[in-house]
C-alpha cells in the first residue's frame, strides 16, 4: 500500500512539476516548421534556407502570460532552450562562433555580428496585405540601451526591385531594437522584466556545465524554482544580486518564466505586396559587437497571413486568376502571365446594367477599378475581351444593338482609368447566351451585363 501511494504521489507531483513549466522549447525539423506551421492563410512558401546553429532555433508553447505569443517558433544568438525558467541571470549568454557579416542588418549598425541565426524563403502571396506578428526580448535591457551592444533583428521582404524591414514599430518606419523599444523610448510596447543591480561590466559570464542529475535531483529542482526558488541565485564569479525594489515593477508570470530581462509586446509586422507575384523574406538576428547577452525573436505560429486591403492602391480582384494560377510555377520563378491559360474569364467583374440601359452604374465602377489594376500586370502578355449581353425583351435586332452600346461603356471606363488598348475582340451577344432564365425580373437582371476575359497576345 505504502508503494502504491508513494507511486501515485510521485506521479502527481512530476505532472504537477511539468505543467507549471510556462514556456516549452523543443528541437524541430525548422524547414518543416516554416513551411507547415509558419505560413496561414493565402500564403504560399518555399526554397527554404536555413542559417545558423541548430540550438539557436526551437519550436516554443507559453501559457499563463509567460509572453503574449502562445506557440510559434523563436531565434535566438544564444541557445532557445536558455530563454525558458526563472529569471535569475543577468547576462545569459551562450555563444556559437565567430564574427559574420550581413549587408542588410549592417545599413543600421556598423560593428561586427555574432552567433548570427537566420531562416529565408521564398513566398507568393494570395492577397495584398502581408503581416505576422512577434515579440523581441533580450538581456542587453537595460544596461545597453543607448550603447553600441545593440542586438539586432529584422524581418527582410524582397522583390526583384526593391528590399524593406517591416519590423518596425507601430506607425513608424523605424525598426524594432533595444534602441529603439525599452523601458525609455516607445515604452508603451515595452515589458520590463529586470530585477538585478544595473551594471555596464561587459564580461563574459562564467559557464559551468549543468550537473547530471538523477531523477529525484530533477524533481527537486524543479520544486525549488516553483515554490521556493531563491531570487538572487547566479553562478557564476559574475552572479549579480537582483533588487527587491526592481522586483516588484516586474510581472511575476513574466519573470517566473522568462530569462530575458525585457521582451517587447506583441507586434505585428506587415506590409503591401502584389499578389501572385513572387517575393523573398529574410528572418535574422545577431549580437552586435560581442558574442555574449542573448537576444531572440518569438514568432506566432500560423500568423504569416495575407488578407485583402480593398482600400490600398495594391489590391486587385484575382477571383479569376486564382482558379488557373499554379503557386507551385510561380514559387519556381515563372511569372504570372507566363502560366495563365490563353483565355481567363474574371466572374467577379462582370458588370450589370438596368433594364434596356447601356450607362455604367457608379455601383459597377470599382469592378472595372480592379480589372484595370489587374491588366496592369499582365497587360505585356494579355488584351482584354468583352461581351454584351441583354435579356430577352425586345427583337434580336435592337437588343444586338443594345450589346454593342453597353461593350462600348464599359471600353470607355476603362480606359479613362488606364491606357488600355481597344480589345483582340468585341462580342454582341445579345440574349443567345443567357446566364439564367428570362421569365423572371430576377433572371432578367443576371443577363443584362458585359463579361469580361484576358486573352493572350499571339
């Protein structure tokens, strides 16, 4: 009975143990993780690359506050199990190499780069609004604020012109770093999670192997840091004793669970793209100047996502295209118009008219808005086809005449928006290729309307 019981207990309290351990890093296929679990919704990845040591990268889980972000994947210049437990370092640091170089990262610091970590690939995205979202945190807060032990990060989106950081802060085109986000400067997206003595000594902390530890010594670790862990304990010749005072300013699900001493809030990166269109993205982060305080990123699984912004000049109804384009082709380097059939038809811009009419409705303008924006890009391969409709009241004669009329409206609005050429074809259908029954006002209304197609060039 006795054996039981002590068994029972022992189980409890290792479940017990485990479930209060609020960030979870693990080592992960990161190739499988990018591609799987980073991309959402209208994004498509591929050529993934990865750079750095594989300790630097892990997939993480944090509950009860520990950060804002529940699941995702984190970076680090330092090892990403390290980011997990009880704030009771000043300087973690773990280091992997030597001095590197990065053109994009050094346009906004000049000294050398360590234990760089980065992933890059290729994507097209389905829509026109990118963004993901993040939180920085780092044990350069607070002493390096200012200095030039800057930890930096950025998350690079690059097309064949052009190349832009969109970690930024919120409604600035200025990047996210220690400079840029503490306890000073832009504190409002700022967790503080310092509880130690400020100091400038830049040393290199002492490293001490983990001791082996048997099963009883793993569990009785894991009760001290829970239920009486001390806070002042560092090993360590540089161990810095914390502040009460300090302490108490700090969020105890943070510091509990969270080595750095300051981490942002949750952030959202973002930016405009074009549609079917294939872009590069560069995720990296270094140490600056030396190789010692860790620095990492945290990013939200399935949060790469694009969305429609319809009131930026960027968007453009690729409902017809989206049936036909291959993502696969176009992740390969084929350009859009290079993979589309010779005819498309866009069903979203069919334009409707009232009854025995041929003016453009107001309400109908923004099709024709995207269409044009839409043949923009493809206009090189593609002219424009279109065909006039009516319903079936009235002789075939006048309702021939009534096709052409409206064809002509829709030319002319197009083309007061774009230089657009007159179309390969013109077609007066009146009402022999009806889209719903003509004994209806409602099946009336579906077939007076102009369809309109890309057609390739020959």
């Amino acid at each position: 009975m006795r054996s039981r019981f002590f068994w029972i207990f022992f189980c409890a309290l290792v479940t017990g143990l485990s479930s209060t351990a609020q960030i979870r890093v693990s080592r992960i296929d990161i190739n499988k993780w990018v591609k799987d679990n980073f991309a959402g919704q209208g994004v498509v990845i591929g050529n993934i690359k990865v750079h750095g040591n594989p300790l630097s990268m892990g997939a993480f889980s944090s509950s009860n506050n520990a950060i804002e972000i529940q699941k995702g994947l984190i970076l680090s210049t330092g090892a990403a199990s390290s980011v997990a437990g009880l704030n009771n370092k000043s300087n973690q640091s773990y280091s992997f190499g030597d001095a590197e170089k990065d053109a994009d990262l050094q346009k906004y610091i000049k000294p050398n780069l360590y234990d760089v970590s980065m992933i890059e690939f290729d994507f097209v995205p389905l829509a026109n609004k990118l963004q993901f979202r993040y939180q920085f945190g780092s044990e350069e807060y607070p002493e390096y604020v200012g200095s030039t032990y800057n930890d930096v990060f950025g998350f690079f989106v690059s097309d064949d012109s052009s190349k832009t950081n969109i970690a930024l802060i919120p409604g600035k085109n200025v990047p996210v770093s220690i400079n840029t986000v503490n306890h000073l400067t832009n504190a409002q997206y700022f967790i503080d999670n310092n509880v130690f003595l400020n100091t400038n000594k830049r040393e290199a902390p002492v490293v001490e192997e983990e001791p082996r530890r048997g099963v009883f010594g793993n569990i009785w670790k894991g009760f001290k840091s829970i239920f009486g862990g001390s806070r002042s304990d560092e090993a360590g010749d540089n161990a810095i004793r914390n502040n009460p005072a300090l302490y108490k300013k700090t969020r105890t699900s943070v510091y509990r669970y969270l080595q750095f001493d300051g981490i942002t809030k949750k952030l959202t990166a973002s930016t405009y793209v074009i549609p079917y269109q294939k872009y590069h993205m560069k995720i990296i982060i270094a140490d600056v100047a030396d190789n010692i305080f860790d620095s990492g990123v945290f990013m939200e699984d399935k949060s790469l996502t694009v969305t429609q912004d319809t009131s930026h000049v960027t968007y453009a109804d690729y409902s017809g295209i989206s049936k036909v384009a291959n993502t696969t082709q176009l992740i390969a380097g084929k350009k859009l118009q290079d993979i589309l059939p010779d005819t498309v038809y866009i069903p979203n811009a069919t334009i409707y008219f009232k009854s025995d009419k041929a003016d453009v409705l107001q309400s109908e303008m923004k099709k024709l808005k995207n269409v044009a924006a839409l043949y923009d890009r493809i206009k090189e391969r593609y002219v424009i086809r279109v065909a006039g409709h009516t319903d079936s009241i009235g002789n075939l004669q006048y309702n021939m005449a009534l096709s052409r009329k409206r064809n002509e409206s829709v030319m002319d609005a197009l083309q007061q928006m774009r230089d657009i050429e007159v179309p390969i074809e013109i077609t007066e259908d009146a009402f022999l290729k009806p889209v719903a029954k003509n004994d209806t006002e409602e099946g009336r209304m579906k077939n007076r309307r102009v369809e309109i197609f890309f057609v390739k060039r020959d």
